[in-house]
C-alpha cells in the first residue's frame, strides 16, 4: 500500500485503512485489558495515526523543511512519494526506497516488536490466569516486553518515514512508558513481594543483556 507516483498525498482513504489495520494488528497481540494497557495503546494508536497522516495525507515535514531540503539534495523531487524516505535521500540511496538499508532495517524493528508483543502477551495471559508472575518466554530477559515492544515498533517507523511530529512524540511516549512500567512494578512487588524482588534484581526492564539472550535463566 506504498504509491509511487509523484504527489501522492492527499489519499486519506489510506490513512485511515494503513491505521486501521496497523492498529487493529497491534490490538490483536497487545489486547489490552487493564486502563493502563488501554493507556499504552491509546499512545501507540496516536503515534501510527500522526505517522500515516504524513506519509499519504499532508507531508507536514517535507513542508516545513522544503527549503531546506531542496538546497541541499537539488534534483530531488520531494512531492513525490518516495522522497518521503528522508533517511534513504539524506545518506545517498538512490534505489528503490523500500529496498534501502534504513527501510529494512525498519522492518527488522516493527516486526520484532509485533513479535515480542505477541509471545509476552500469552506469557503474561497465562501466568495471570495462574495468579503467578510472568518470568517466562520474554520475560526471562526483560521485566516489560510488551512496552519494549511498543517502543521498538515507533523505532521501526522512525527509520522508514521520519515526520517532526512522530520524533516530538516518541521520547514521550517512551517516558511514559516508562511510568507506566514503574507504576506496574510497584503494584506487582506488593503482590509478589520477595519474589518480585529477586526477579527484579537479575532482570533488566527494557533492555536485554547481550549475554543473556543466548542463555534462558529460570527462576
């Protein structure tokens, strides 16, 4: 659903199917339950929407930065769709965009991140249903990964199609996440007292360490 035709803006029937899915897609592997999951979701749906709004509706950045940009890359043409690959024309690529490095690497990101949301989220379901704490699947190496997932998800688009908007609002919702998760701990150690407490200690919040991707510490 990426047109390549120049101009090709002004397609809001693709903003609103391209968030829909997106949405809808992320829904089905986060499915939120609690205010606080509809809360991280309600930011990521936010995000997906400013980032499709961009790229087939209004190309704000490219408006804001057209002088700029028509400086220093002349011969680009940044009406055309395309062009709205700003990493891919900023460090040279002259391919198809969706073959560049940057684009591909985004696809690494947002997949990775559906995939974590998805296998933390049955983890998560099932130690819930247990009335035990989640320490398995992803959860032996980070105490959050759904909102890991999130946040790598937004990373993913960031690389495909930068917008000012999408780079305003990721480091907040990265700091939100981030409340969010203190907030969700601090209710778990309550529930799980020492317990939480120990997993805490030798498990990282959102970042894995590299040594103990390769290894699979049960409690």
């Amino acid at each position: 659903m990426n047109p390549s035709e120049p101009s090709a803006y002004g397609l809001w029937s693709l903003v609103f199917i391209n968030s829909l899915v997106f949405i809808i897609f992320a829904f089905s592997f986060a499915k939120p339950q609690t205010s606080r999951d509809w809360r991280s979701f309600g930011a990521f749906s936010a995000f997906v929407i400013a980032l499709f709004t961009e790229m087939y509706g209004f190309p704000l950045t490219i408006y804001l930065l057209s002088g700029w940009l028509s400086s220093r890359f002349p011969g680009v043409d940044f009406l055309a769709h395309d062009s709205g690959h700003l990493l891919e024309v900023m460090f040279g690529w002259r391919g198809n965009p969706h073959f560049g490095p940057f684009h591909l690497l985004s696809g690494i990101f947002i997949g990775g991140g559906f995939i974590l949301l998805a296998s933390a989220w049955n983890v998560l379901y099932q130690a819930q249903r247990a009335r035990q704490l989640a320490t398995t699947g992803p959860y032996v190496h980070v105490r959050h990964p759904q909102y890991t997932g999130f946040i790598l998800i937004m990373l993913g688009f960031l690389f495909q199609w930068p917008t000012l908007i999408t780079l305003v609002m990721f480091p907040i919702l990265v700091y939100m996440y981030v409340r969010l998760a203190r907030r969700e701990e601090r209710e778990v150690a309550v529930e799980f007292g020492e317990e939480y407490l120990r997993y805490s200690k030798r498990t990282p919040a959102f970042l894995p360490r590299l040594d103990g991707l390769f290894t699979r510490t049960q409690p």
